[in-house]
C-alpha cells in the first residue's frame, strides 16, 4: 500500500529529523516498524489478520493499528484503503 501524510509532522518520522516531532524513541521507532507493514500489505485484509497490530474499525472508513503499549496506547488511524492508499492522521 502506499502511504499518504495528512500531518506534514508524522511525516518526519521517517527521516533523520524524527526528533523534531518530539515523539518518544520508543514509539518512533514502533511506528517505523508498522509503516513497513503497511507498505508491504498487498490489501486491508493482510492488516487484518496480522493479530500482533491489534487492527481494529473505527467510525465510519477509519481503521486502527496499535503503535505502541505502555502507560498509554497510541494508534495509527487510516482511512479505509481504496487503490491501496492509506493516509495516516
């Protein structure tokens, strides 16, 4: 799938100015992990029945992917995939 920023912020996650977006270690590093899932997935269906990413709807075309466990979870959010698209929030 390809995947498409909305926050020009997350963005940087993937380059050497990840520190910039003031994001624990832990979970850029998470959230690198899953964005290689997400490019290699050939459909939402892969995603789904990968059980470690926690995958879940939300409202409406939403879906969720689990980024990191501790104290406090953080989800990915996507829309739903159309043309193997996905955009991160």
């Amino acid at each position: 799938m390809d995947v498409e920023f909305r926050d020009k912020t997350l963005a940087l996650i993937e380059t050497d100015r990840a520190a910039e977006t003031r994001l624990p270690i832990s979970v850029i590093n998470s959230l690198r992990q899953k964005l290689v899932v997400i490019r290699a997935a050939p459909d939402e269906r892969t995603l789904r029945n990968w059980k470690s990413l926690h995958y879940e709807k939300m409202g409406g075309d939403e879906r969720s992917i689990r980024i990191n466990t501790g104290a406090s979870a953080i989800w990915l959010s996507f829309s739903a995939v159309q043309n193997r698209r996905s955009t991160l929030f």
